[in-house]
C-alpha cells in the first residue's frame, strides 16, 4: 500500500495521479490524512501520558526510601488514574490505526509517469512486434479442435472429473507441457533466477502482502482449514508465495538483488467470463505456469524492469512465436502495480492475439505491505522495490504453438522445445 508521510508530503500529486485509473480519490485522500491527523494526536498524548506515569513511579520508589509513605500514596494513586487513561488511549490509537489500514488498502498504486491515459484493454499502447504471422493451410482449425483431433488435451473429461476451465493433458500434449516447463525454467536459470518451488496454498497474510487480499478475494478459492482458524487460498500464482518470502524481513544492500523463478500450477475462479474468447485454453480456472520475481534496490527497479522485459522476448525468439508488447493503460494497469508491460501472442488460427505474460514493477507498494526493508551502506532503513513476471503463462502459449505450427500432415514442435520433448512433430 501507499506509504502515508508519502501520501501526506505529495498529496495533490497522489490524487492527480490515481485519474490515470479513472479513479477520484480525494475524499479518501483527505480521509486518510485526517485519521493519521488522529493517530499522531493520540500517540502523542498516550507517549505523554506514558512519560509521566515513568516519572511518577520512580518519584514513589524514592519517597517510600525516604520514608514520605503518605506522599507517595498520594501520588500512587494519580499513577493508577493514568494508567486507566493510557488503556483508553491505548484502544483508541489501535482503532485508529485498523481504521487507516483498511482504507489505505482500497487505494491502487500510483502509475508510473509514462502510463498512458486510458478506460480499458483497448487504450493500452502497443510499443514493440516481432515475429513474422504464418500463413496457415485451408483446413487450419483453433487449438480446441485440434487438441481434439490429435487426442492431447481433453477438455469434456476435464469438467466430468472436476469442471470447465480443468483440462486434462494426455500423451504428447502432456509431454510438449512439460517440456514447455523445463525450458522456461532452464532458460530463468541461465538469466541467473533461482528456482524455489513454494507451497501453492496461502494464508491470509500471504494474501495481503502482496495485495490480492483484499482486492481479488472473490477471484481465488478458499480452502476450508481445520488445523486453525486462518482461511487459506490457492495460489493465482507463484509470485505470491515466492515474495511472501521476504514479508518481514530485514535485506542488507549486499543481499541484492534478489532473483527467484518458479513453476507453480494457479488456479483462478474467473467470475463471469463466457463466450467464445474463453474457449480451450484461452482461460482457465487451472493453469501451469512459470514465474520470474525480484527484489532490488529502489534506484536499481526500473533498470531491472527493463531486464525482464528484454529475458521474457528471448523466450519468444526461442520459441519463432509472432508477439507483441503492450504498455498497459491507467484503466487497465493492476491494482498493485506502478507499471506493466503485456506480451501477447499471435493465435494465427483465431486471428486474436492473447495474454502470454505481464511484467511489472510494484516499487515500494507491496514492499511496504510485506515490511519488506533493506538497510543501505550508510546503515539506513528503506523499502525495497519488489517485481515480477510471467516466463511464461502455458495455456496461451500451448494455443499459439498448437495453432500457429500446425501443418496438413500435424503440428510441428519448435526447434528449441525437441530436446525436451523427444519428438518433432504431433500426428
């Protein structure tokens, strides 16, 4: 969340910003700078209060020394009324407090500067296109058709077993998927990514330090828990857990930076999406997926940014797929996020492009949600900036390889992908 001296310092700058988002935050502005008004007022007169409680009661240890017992009754019994009022107080700042957190997260991120202004996915500024468009053969079919036609992924046994949007993978389909997997992982590793695999269940605090809770809580599924009381979600993906790993912990500038990959499968409700852009594997409420995150010095983010931009275009080289690159808009920018790059891929047989990756920089957002610090070389204490992106996200890219490889005689495996797989080609 927004840091409040931040918000209290640039104010106007906060709220002119957050209309990038479509967003008129003034009202909780104002609400946020008068509830911290309240709590530093109360925290001043418990710190008072507090202060002079010490002094008495040291006042009575020497009046009883000295013999002066009636004196220092006296006064023991001012102590007693102070220490009833420092509980009022006590109460009251903590309510104050729970009060400022909750409406500190309702508040998105400030957009970076060059976000450009926008309503909707459709104002979102294309800024890069690599990658020649196939021309397909007459009889060319959507990857829903031919997954069934070559018997790799089973969407009807899917929904038997579990519901739409769980597909099965079966034989080579099951083999290109994993195969998908490892090179995304062998190519994170390469860039100097070390591989974590973290657990795919998250508890409530897990939840807010990254800023899905409470923002996407009616996107995740919740998971009864019997051990305790906590509810526990899977995870939409592994960026949550892996920079959970930092939530509390105090980074020296040596330690930085710090860069993680993972494979986690992630599961999303999806609440309210139908037609025919949801079609196969266009979206899902299971999917596989790996994961870059990093955690840099604050001057350092932009640069790294800027690094995974440049890894996650390496992996569509790679792989010959035609993509672009999207600076997303205020309207259509994340919650949590400064600045977000798309990458997004030719589904040549649909004639759409679909979402295959986002790489963005939170700055000090969910640093300051997790008490993520690090401790400079002149020895002071300041958030970090954390990061994330998509290296890559399957289903789509399953789609466009399926569809944009597909051949009369069956579908051919990109170059970079037969090492792993063990064959050249689905028929």
């Amino acid at each position: 969340m927004l840091q409040v001296p931040y918000i209290r310092e640039n104010k106007d700058n906060v709220i002119e910003a957050l209309k990038k988002r479509n967003l008129d935050a003034t009202e909780t502005i104002n609400n946020v700078l008068q509830l911290d008004e309240n709590r530093r007022k109360t925290q001043t007169r418990l710190d008072n209060i507090l202060a002079e409680s010490n002094t008495l009661s040291k006042e009575i240890g020497m009046l009883f020394k000295s013999g002066e017992v009636e004196k220092a009754n006296d006064i023991k019994s001012k102590t007693s009324n102070l220490k009833e009022e420092s509980k009022i107080l006590s109460d009251e700042l903590n309510n104050i407090s729970n009060q400022l957190n909750d409406l500190l997260y309702t508040i998105p991120n400030v957009p970076h500067e060059s976000v450009p202004n926008g309503k909707s996915d459709e104002d979102n500024e294309e800024i890069f296109r690599e990658g020649d468009i196939p021309k397909l053969h007459d009889k060319a079919l959507p990857h829903w058709e031919l997954a069934k036609k070559y018997n790799i992924i089973d969407f009807e046994l899917g929904s038997k077993i579990t519901g739409a949007g769980f597909p099965v993978y079966k034989g080579k389909g099951a083999r290109l998927q994993r195969a998908l997997i490892q090179y995304f992982l062998d190519k994170n590793a390469d860039a100097g990514y070390e591989e974590i695999i973290p657990p795919f269940l998250i508890n409530t605090a897990s939840g807010y330090g990254t800023g899905q809770l409470p923002d996407k809580e009616g996107q995740m599924y919740e998971i009864a828990n019997n051990v305790s009381e906590d509810t526990l979600y899977l995870i939409p993906t592994s960026e949550v857990p892996i920079t959970n790993i930092y939530r509390d912990v105090l980074l020296n500038e040596t330690d930085l930076p710090i860069k993680h990959t993972a494979y986690s499968p992630c599961f999303r409700r999806e609440a309210g999406s139908y037609g025919k852009d949801v079609r196969g594997l266009n979206r899902l409420h299971q999917f596989e997926k790996v994961e870059i995150v990093r955690v840099e010095k604050p001057e350092n983010s932009y640069q790294a940014l800027d690094d995974m931009v440049k890894h996650v275009k390496t992996l569509l080289q790679d792989l010959k797929l035609p993509y672009r690159i999207l600076r997303l808009c205020g309207g259509d920018l994340g919650f949590t996020a400064t600045l977000t790059f798309d990458f997004e891929v030719f589904s040549t047989a649909q004639n759409r492009w679909l979402e295959i990756s986002s790489v963005s920089n939170f700055e000090t957002y969910q640093a300051n949600r997790l008490k993520l610090r690090l401790k400079n070389n002149q020895g002071k204490k300041e958030l970090a900036h954390t990061l994330n992106g998509s290296s890559l996200a399957l289903p789509r890219v399953l789609a466009g390889i399926l569809e944009n490889y597909q051949t009369e005689n069956g579908i051919k495996i990109p170059e970079v992908l037969i090492p792993y797989t063990g064959f050249e080609m689905i028929d």
